[in-house]
C-alpha cells in the first residue's frame, strides 16, 4: 500500500504555547536536528522568523514593565555617570580661558568646604537616614574629586578649609570639647575621620596619574589651611586641636608659589582671637609672628622660584663643593627681584560693608530684581547696586564662627601682606565676588572671590569650585614681559550636578512607575487586558488543544474528512495556512511513514493490517464513530486504508462510559479557562456545548473574576513592582559600588 506524501514541515509542529524564549530556541534546534536542513522549506523558515520577531520580540520586549525597567536603567546611569561628566566637561579649560596661542598656563583649582558630614553635622537625624547622609556625601565627593582629575588634570588644588564638621569637637589626648554632648568622641574619632578624608581625596589626588602637564614643574595638593569647623574661631581654639590639625595637614601659614604668583595663607580663625582681650596669646602668636615677616617670605619665595626656573638650585645659593676662596661669585639678593601679583588665601573672607552685594552668580541668595534693573534680552545686570542685603555675606558671629573678618583685622592683614590683587576665602559655602577699594592693594583694589562648598550637604543644590588660569610670562629677575594692561589670573566657576534634584527626579519616576504598572494591574484583574500572551507561532491564530477531545458527528465533521483531510492524505503540496487551520479546528493530521523515523510496522502491512493488526479483525463498531462518507472505522485501520495508529491520540478501546467522562472533563475544563478570562475560547474546543450555555458560562465567570478582581490587581502589582525594582536595583546599586 502506498503511503500518503508526507504533510509540510512545519505541520509538525507542537502548537502547544510555549512560555520562554529558551523553549523556542529549543524547538527550532530539535526541529533541524531531527529533519535534515536541506529537506526544510527555506521561505517557511524566513516567514516564521518573521512571525516569531512579530509575536515575542513587540510583545515581550516592549511590554509595559521592561519600558520602565529601559527607562530606569538609561535615568539611574544618567543621575550616577552621565550628569556629573557633562558638568565637569562643561568646564574644560579651553572653554574659557583667553590666552594667547603660545601661552601655557598654570592650572589651579580651589575647593572649599568639603565638612565631612558626621555626628556633629545633623544631630537629630534618626538612623538610618543618618547613615545615608554619610554615604551619600561622601560618594558625592569623591565621584566629583576623581572625575576632577580626569577632564580637568589640574596642576595644583587648594583646600580653603573646614574639611570636617565637627573636628573642632573631637577630643584629644589633652583636651576635650566645651560642649558636653561631644565629649564622648575622642581622639581615635578624629583618626578615623582622617583617614577618611584621605580615602575621598588623597586616594584619588592621583587618579589621573602624578606626572607634570609640559611645561609645568609638577603637580601639588595643599589642605593645610584651617577653618573654624577645624579649630573652632578665634578665642574658642584649643591649642591642642590646633596642634593636632598642623600635624597632619602642616602649617596654616604659608607662602608658595604657583604659575609666577605669589600665594600667602593666613590662618585669620585664630588670628581673630587678637579682637578677644582675654584670649590665650598662644592661639594668635604664631599668625602674627609669621604676618611680621611675610614680605621677606614672599621675596625669598619668588628668589628660589627664579633660580629654579634658570636652572640652579632651588634650596640654596651655591651647590655644595668644595671651591677657592678667591672666587667671586655673584650674589643674587631677594631685594634685587621684582615681586609677582600676590593672591591671599584665607577662610573667613575680609570685611565689606552690610548689604555690599556679592553678585548674580551667587545661588541660595540671588540678587533682588528690584536693585538689579537688566536691560531687555540681558540677564547679565548693566549695573552692580551699592546695597543689596538679600543677595549680601551677612555680616554676624555666633558660637565658634564669625561670617567675616572684623574691619580691624583684615585692614591688618592686607597691609602687612601688601600689593594684593586678588583674594581667595570659603566658609560661607555659597559664590560671593567683590571688590575691595578701602584696603591697600597693587591698584584698582583687591578682588576677592569666596569659593562655594563642594558639597551638596552644605545649603546649596549646585555645588562647586573655582579654576584658576595663570599665565605670567617673567625675565631673570621676575618682571612681567606680558603686557601690563592684560590681567596675568582669569577665574571659572565650575557648578556640579544638583544631587537633591536627582533624587527628586527618581522619586517622582518611582511614583509614575507605580502608578502605570497599577494601572496595568486593575486592568488585567478587571478583565480589561488579556491576562497571557499567545506565543504561537503563526500571527492570529488562537489556543487550540493539540489533541482532539471529543467526536464531531455534524455535516462539519463529514465536510472536513472529505475536503481539508482528504487532501492532506492525496495531495503532497499542502500549504502552512491549511495545516494550521485543521489545527484549529481541533483535529489531528495523519502521520505517514515518511515523517517517521522508522518504518510503518514490525511486520508487513499487506499481511498484518498496519502495525500488526491484522486486516480480517472485526469492526469496532462505536457509535457516531463514523468517517463521515458513511462508513466506520476499522479495527487498526482509517480513512483510504490509513493505520488508526497514524493518527496520534486515537484509542480503538474507547467506549461510551469513558467518552462521556471525557465530556465531563472537557466541560470543567473548558469552564475553568473561560474563568480564567483566557482569549480564543469558543465552541470550537467543546461542540456538544451550545452558545447559551457557553454565555452563562462566561457571565457567571465575569462575576467570579470581578469579585476576585482587587485580589488579583494587589497581586500582579506586586509582581510587577518587583521585577522591575529588582532589576533597577541592581543596576543602580552596581553603579554606587564602582563609583
């Protein structure tokens, strides 16, 4: 007997729905292994490529829940890499600075009020806020300080003081805070806190490498200035914690030399103890002794930077040889050298005038519209008001601090400093730019700049520092070959990013997020969306058992034996679209010899009747079990002599008490998926079911669902608000640990 041609390829496949991408693959890879490849049909291939792209990749990569998992993955690496990149990019020297082509620049930076957050610095801050603080400033910091180093490789960074909050009240070994509530807090805190600091900023000094820029002498890092957060102010210093802050920072007072600049440090926090009569002489000592002699420092400075840059030793007049005492050799006296522009550093900024006004780019206080008349299309003003006590450094003291200087000192000061272009202060953490005209300076008065705090902690939402670009060009004995009209320092504020912003932004994107993916929630639960997604393969078509569950005795059953079967079994070129539609009518297609892996049947055919049964065995003589032509089935054998066992899921033994315990399960089945609220269910996977019974059906289902409906809704935002925070989790905690 000849055996039907075989059905198309793809014919063959289980139409069951299948829950993962792993199960695809897996059935395309059993599907090329069991069928050799050059017997597949190449377009049916493509075409179910194109069908499976359709079905699974829009529908499972762009559901609901992965769009928000994309978008809080692309805002999480935006708010932790991307915003604080594009602003320190921002700043890039070239952006700003006007120098000449030849010209090659000293680069420094001045950053101001780091003030680690600690115990002293929010005291009544429950846990475990508190301990976010912590960490969240110091990430702050140090993610700023590194990137610093990477776009901006600055020659030289100056810390302007109050590094700690609290360091002014950690105990030492001698002494201990006046406030009790601090006492507990001993020298090992202090220790603690030092290291610290050194892993935000000395750790990553170097992040960049170490080596000089060209034409550079090398690259330095200074933080030995204090502020009042350190020692405290003025008569509240203890000479202990003083001591303990030069030891490993070194001396407040100094004199260096950057970019043929003469920069002078004054530790005016404890040379204002001077205003307090009965203050301890031994605070304020060592500042005035150094302000006595700070004019024979800056030429000795400017003398050793000269014959460093000609060449000779830096640290002496002669190298040490031994020589004749006849030589003469010329003496080069510090008197003989013309100073550079002098730039004085200081924490608490010098005095001016309440109410003097510190300019637009001042952030947490900007100036009053009303004293800042703009022309139209400006936002620059045209004028600078002489009062604006809004946008002004109030001028008060309190308890260890004082906003500025007294008049009496910083006139002091700047006389005995002398020449002073230019004036560098911190403690008031937000921008302030003013210009001295009562104090004696080089002419035109001292510009002074109060540099912002580095951290977001300290008042202000954009945190920031300020570059300095120097460019002094000198001969042998230090004076200026540039010209004497253009200034020799241009300054940049560099603003960061604004950290409370981000975490508003993510809070008000976690608020939206919960909000859809609920949304989604009550419609699934409330039957308004499909509650699964078909995976077939083919595009439209519905869930359909794979398996036939029950017998089909109408003119339908008799149409599809003699139409779409019978020309399954004559004819060898059957197209995917009629296999797929006998599919759905709930029918299984003959399996012939070919499509087999082994032969028809251990015996012979002719002989045995197909598969051993043989051919002279008894009808079974079910009832309805007719082939639709009028005739019955054969024992063993099927429609055109086909073997029954052709046909998978056929049981030759079926009697009328199991096909009506088939129909009773069939029926709870079918009323279980119509509970679920799945699409495609109709009368064409139980026929013996009439519409209307199917209608109650639905209708009682519907009211099932919509009394289990906020059960269900609870339960799948759940799900959903936990996959997605657990993937945004991850990501956002895996850029925190690397920076």
């Amino acid at each position: 007997m000849t055996s039907p041609p075989p059905p198309p390829y793809f014919a063959k496949r289980h139409h069951n729905q299948t829950s993962s991408l792993a199960d695809h693959a897996r059935l395309y890879i059993r599907q090329l292994t069991d069928k050799p490849l050059r017997q597949a049909n190449i377009f049916g291939w493509l075409g179910d490529v194109r069908r499976f792209s359709a079905s699974w990749r829009l529908a499972r990569i762009f559901s609901i829940s992965n769009v928000l998992i994309y978008l809080w993955l692309f805002l999480c690496y935006w708010g932790e890499r991307s915003t604080f990149r594009h602003h320190l990019e921002a700043c890039e020297w070239s952006n700003w600075e006007q120098w000449p082509a030849e010209a090659n620049p000293h680069h420094l930076v001045f950053v101001a009020d780091p003030q680690l957050v600690d115990p002293h610095t929010y005291p009544g801050r429950p846990w475990p806020l508190s301990t976010a603080t912590v960490k969240y400033t110091d990430l702050y910091l140090q993610r700023v300080f590194s990137l610093m180093q990477y776009e901006l490789y600055p020659d030289t960074i100056i810390f302007l003081g109050d590094l700690f909050d609290g360091g002014r009240e950690w105990s030492t070994y001698t002494s201990e805070s006046p406030e009790k509530e601090w006492r507990s807090y001993k020298e090992d805190f202090w220790l603690r806190e030092y290291d610290r600091f050194g892993r935000l900023f000395f750790d990553h000094w170097i992040d960049a490498g170490i080596a000089a820029r060209p034409g550079q002498p090398g690259r330095k890092l200074m933080t030995s200035l204090p502020g009042n957060h350190d020692l405290g102010f003025g008569w509240g210093i203890q000479t202990p914690v003083r001591a303990r802050f030069n030891a490993y920072f070194g001396e407040g007072n100094g004199v260096d030399v950057f970019g043929n600049h003469t920069f002078v440090s004054v530790d005016t926090v404890s040379l204002s103890a001077m205003d307090v009569p009965e203050s301890d002489p031994a605070i304020w000592t060592p500042t005035e002794g150094f302000l006595t002699q700070v004019r024979d420092a800056k030429r000795r400075a400017v003398g050793k930077e000269l014959r460093s840059q000609a060449g000779q030793t830096a640290t002496g007049r002669y190298v040490h040889k031994v020589t004749d005492l006849d030589v003469n050799y010329p003496k080069l006296k510090s008197d003989d050298v013309t100073e550079f522009p002098t730039v004085m550093l200081s924490h608490v900024p010098l005095y001016r005038a309440e109410g003097t006004p510190c300019g637009p780019l001042r952030e947490r206080w900007p100036p009053s519209p009303e004293k800042w008349p703009s022309a139209a299309g400006q936002k620059t003003p045209d004028h600078t008001p002489v009062s604006d006590e809004r946008n002004a450094i109030r001028v008060a003291a309190g308890y260890q601090y004082q906003n500025v200087l007294t008049p009496e000192i910083s006139q002091d000061v700047t006389k005995r400093i002398g020449d002073i272009s230019y004036a560098f202060s911190g403690d008031d953490h937000d921008y302030c730019e003013v210009v001295h005209r009562s104090y004696p300076s080089s002419g035109g008065g001292i510009r002074e700049i109060t540099v912002k705090s580095l951290s977001w902690a300290m008042g202000v939402r954009h945190p920031g520092f300020v570059m300095l670009s120097l460019w002094n060009p000198v001969d042998a004995l230090g004076n200026s070959i540039a010209n004497r009209d253009e200034p020799t320092l241009q300054t940049h504020l560099c603003l960061l990013p604004d950290q409370l912003g981000i975490f508003i932004r993510y809070a008000l994107f976690a608020l939206l997020s919960i909000a859809i993916l609920s949304a989604r929630a009550a419609a699934l639960a409330y039957g308004y969306l499909p509650t699964s997604t078909t995976n077939s393969y083919s595009s439209g078509t519905k869930a359909s058992p794979l398996l036939p569950i029950s017998r089909d005795d109408g003119p339908a059953a008799g149409q599809y034996y003699h139409g779409s079967h019978a020309d399954t079994l004559g004819a060898s070129k059957t197209s995917h679209a009629s296999m797929a539609e006998r599919y759905d009518a709930g029918h299984i297609s003959a399996r012939n010899a070919a499509s087999r892996g082994r032969s028809i049947s251990p015996g012979s055919a002719a002989t045995l009747g197909g598969y051993g049964i043989p051919p002279s065995q008894p009808q079974s003589q079910f009832p309805g079990h007719a082939n639709g032509n009028g005739g019955s089935y054969a024992m063993g054998m099927g429609v055109g002599g086909v073997p029954l066992m052709d046909r998978a899921g056929y049981n030759p033994e079926r009697d009328e008490e199991l096909m009506a315990r088939m129909q009773r399960s069939a029926k709870e089945g079918l009323r279980g998926i119509i509970q679920s609220g799945k699409e495609g269910v109709g009368l064409g996977i139980l026929p013996n079911w009439t519409a209307e019974e199917v209608e109650v059906e639905r209708k009682a289902a519907a009211t099932v669902r919509r009394r289990g409906a906020p059960v269900r809704a609870v339960w799948e935002g759940l799900k959903s608000v936990g996959k997605v925070a657990g993937v945004v989790l991850v990501w956002y905690f895996w850029l925190l640990r690397n920076g």
